[in-house]
C-alpha cells in the first residue's frame, strides 16, 4: 500500500513539473514575440519597388524598420546602410538586429548608426535582409543611404525607396 502510494506521488509530481516546464516556455514565448518576426513583401510592394527603380525599399512597421534588396539588383559582397533618426522621438535597440545576412553596426550616434550587411549564399529576395528595432515615432526614422560593393571591386550608390506609403494604403 505505502509503495502504491509513493509511486502515485511520484508520477503526479512530474506531471506537475513537466506542466510548470511547458508554462514557463509558453510565458517565454509569448514576452518574445521577436522569435517569430518576419518581414515579407507583397506582391503590390514587388511591383512597386520595380516600377520604381529601387534597389533597395524599406517600411517601418510593428516597431520594426524592414530592409529589402530588389530582385533586379546583383548579389554584393556587401552593402552599408545608413539609417537617420531623430533620437529624441526614436530609439533604436541596435543589439537585436536580425536578418538574412551577416551584419555589423558601425558608428552609431545619436542621429544616426550604419549596418554593414555581406550577403549569403541563399539570400530570399522577398524577405527583409534587415530588421531593425526601434520604438516610439516610425516616422522619426528612414534608410537615408546605401552603398554596395561587388566582388568586382565595383561600389554603386544604391537609389532607396520607402515602401510606407504604399503599405499604408494597400491594406
């Protein structure tokens, strides 16, 4: 009888510790909803960054500035962004940066902060190559520059567009 109950008590409590493990992962999950951030284009943002020229598009949502490459544009062996901001209205958490690509952050400062990217071998065009975290005014921030250098030696200024607007009024 005592063994019977002793075994009880056993398998109820690693019921209960298995339940607290699967509470504690859920509560992390759920307060880093950053694990499952992706930033893809549509189909009518595609379309816009082609009609347009862009090599390079950015939007800012969710708390996020999202960089894309067109599909138009040659693989670089790397390219510098420079992002512009008004750091009274905008603060940037450049140590959780993410993306498709290797990244540095060089010079930041006040106004600004530049990410040198080297691209991949499996880069996917249609997701963003950067997504930066920022938080208060998305409109206090933009990609204000990009330069790419290809592994012919060649640099090429990289023309930008924002893809806000058309963000905005597609949905």
């Amino acid at each position: 009888m005592i063994k019977k109950t002793l075994l009880m008590i056993k398998k109820y409590s690693l019921m209960v510790l298995a339940a607290a493990i699967i509470a504690v992962g859920v509560f992390y999950v759920i307060n880093n909803p950053s694990f499952f951030t992706a930033s893809v284009l549509s189909l009518q943002e595609k379309a816009f960054i082609t009609q347009k020229w862009r090599d390079i598009a950015y939007k800012t949502t969710s708390g996020y500035l999202d960089i894309f490459i067109s599909e138009n544009l040659e693989t670089p062996q790397n390219i510098d962004f420079t992002v512009s901001f008004d750091k009274d209205t905008v603060n940037i958490n450049a140590q959780n940066i993410s993306g498709q690509w290797t990244r540095t952050v060089n010079n930041p400062d006040d106004n600004s902060i530049t990410i040198q990217s080297i691209p991949g071998a499996n880069m996917d065009k249609s997701q963003s190559i950067i997504l930066l975290p920022f938080t208060w005014e998305s409109k206090n921030i933009l990609l204000s520059e990009a330069g790419a250098k290809f592994s012919d030696g060649k640099e090429k200024s990289l023309s930008i567009g924002s893809l806000n607007e058309i963000t905005v009024h597609g949905k």
